[in-house]
C-alpha cells in the first residue's frame, strides 16, 4: 500500500497543495514518485490543428515536468508524458501497475465544476487504486493527532481493518472512527467490534476510539466530518472504500469538501 505514488501534474496553481503533499508522503515512506502530464487534443482544441501545435503542447507538458524534476532533485522522480483523456490514461497507467497510489488534486475551479463537473470525482470513478486529494496546504498525518475513519456503510470488513492498520503504523498515528448515517448493522456493536479488532492488532503504542453520529435535517455529512474533524485534530480523513463500507454519497461529498487531505483506501 503506497508503494509507487503517481502525481498528474499541469500549469495551474490550484495543483501546488497536492504537488507538495505528494513530495512530502515520497519522502516520509520512501517510495517512488511518479510525475505525469496528460495532453487531451480534446480539452485544447488541437484535435484537427496540425502536427507542429499537438507537439508543441506535448512540449509544454515535458516542460513542466522538467522543471518539476529538477527543483525537487532530492528525490527520485520519473517524468512521463501521455495523450489522452486524463482519468482513462491514469486508469491504465494504474492497471499496468505504473503505480498503486494517486495524489490529485482540484483541476477545476468551484465555480468550473459547476458546470463541467469534478475531474477528481471522475477519476475515482474510473479506477480502483488508493487516492490522496489534496485541496489545501496540509501536513502530513503523524503522531500527536488521529486520521479520522470515516464510513456510513453496515460494517468495517475485514480488508478495511487490514489497511487501516497498516496506514496507522506507516504514519505512526492514531485511529478516530466516525458512523455516519442512520443506525448501522447491530448498532454500536459493529463499530466496538472494529475498534476492539484494531486495538488488539496495533497494540498500546496507538490509540483507537470511535464515536457514532446520526445524520440530521441539519447535520450534512460534510458539517459532521469537518466538526469532528476540527474537535479531535485530524490531519487526514479516510474513506475506506471497500465493500459497503462508503456509500457513493459519502464519497463524493467529501473528497472535494473536508477541511483536510482525503486518503480513499481501495
């Protein structure tokens, strides 16, 4: 799990948070990081322009990625230039094992995706891998403050445990599991259940706590994520998309709302 970190990079600065956090998590687990700039002759109107102007932007791309590279010559980087539409090129770049891991961040502006949509929601939507959407400059996630486990599905599989304690202990960080929704499956049983799982296998150096919040005429599930968010401390919230764990609703209102870094786990 996070072995090979892939970073689709462009021009825009709404991208630098998720630059810097893919830079940061390269280092922290020491693991490679791939840079990728995809060209779509679609986006930029050169689907019937000439030769020369597809190549010219397929140079911009390569530009960008030098540049990239060398200012960050303390880690090991590799560039890769793809054509295509974005999500179906990091989707095949994910199944050919390129990497395990994308680090995305918003493409668009809010007022953008009201009318074209979320690029990153796409993205998530045509592949299976592991995902950190970075919106805004945040630290990575570490001793001293819990990631927050976020789910509103019947139960935690067993898969889901199995990762969430291997991020616990990659981060070194503490575990704060948040029920969103009506009642789960055996109700408050479910989620001691998890926790009590959790705590026998990460054992006394990590703590696991968990805590059940309805949803409410006035409690969306964002209002309730980034509460809690801002009362434990968290640094990072984690979708485990796994099974029934997530809903799609659950899903795509947090990737691009919660007040810190989303880690999808697939």
């Amino acid at each position: 799990m996070f072995d090979k970190l892939l970073l689709p990079i462009d021009p825009s600065k709404r991208l630098r948070p998720a630059r810097n956090y893919a830079l940061a998590l390269a280092k922290r687990l020491d693991v490679p990081l791939i840079a990728t700039y995809v060209s779509n002759p679609s986006k930029t109107g050169t689907v019937t322009a000439s030769s020369e102007t597809r190549r010219g932007f397929e140079a911009l791309g390569k530009r960008q990625l030098d540049q990239f590279v060398e200012e960050n010559s303390d880690i090991k980087i590799k560039s890769i230039t793809k054509t295509g539409k974005r999500r179906k090129v990091l989707a095949k770049m994910v199944d050919e094992g390129v990497a395990d891991t994308l680090v995305l961040g918003p493409f668009r502006s809010f007022l953008s995706r009201l009318f074209t949509g979320s690029e990153v929601e796409r993205i998530l939507d045509s592949e299976a891998s592991h995902a950190f959407v970075v919106r805004k400059e945040h630290p990575l996630p570490g001793s001293g403050s819990p990631a927050l486990v976020v789910f509103d599905g019947p139960v935690l599989p067993k898969d889901a445990l199995q990762k969430l304690e291997d991020f616990s202990r990659k981060f070194k960080c503490d575990l704060e599991l948040l029920h969103i929704g009506t009642e789960i499956f055996g109700g408050a049983e479910a989620i001691d259940k998890a926790v009590e799982e959790l705590r026998e296998k990460l054992g006394g150096d990590f703590h696991v706590t968990s805590t059940i919040v309805p949803l409410g005429f006035f409690k969306s599930r964002r209002a309730i994520t980034n509460s809690v968010i801002d009362s434990e401390g968290a640094r990072v919230v984690i979708l485990p998309d796994i099974d029934d764990a997530v809903s799609d609703i659950l899903l795509h209102s947090l990737v691009l709302s919660a007040s810190v870094p989303v880690c999808v786990l697939r």
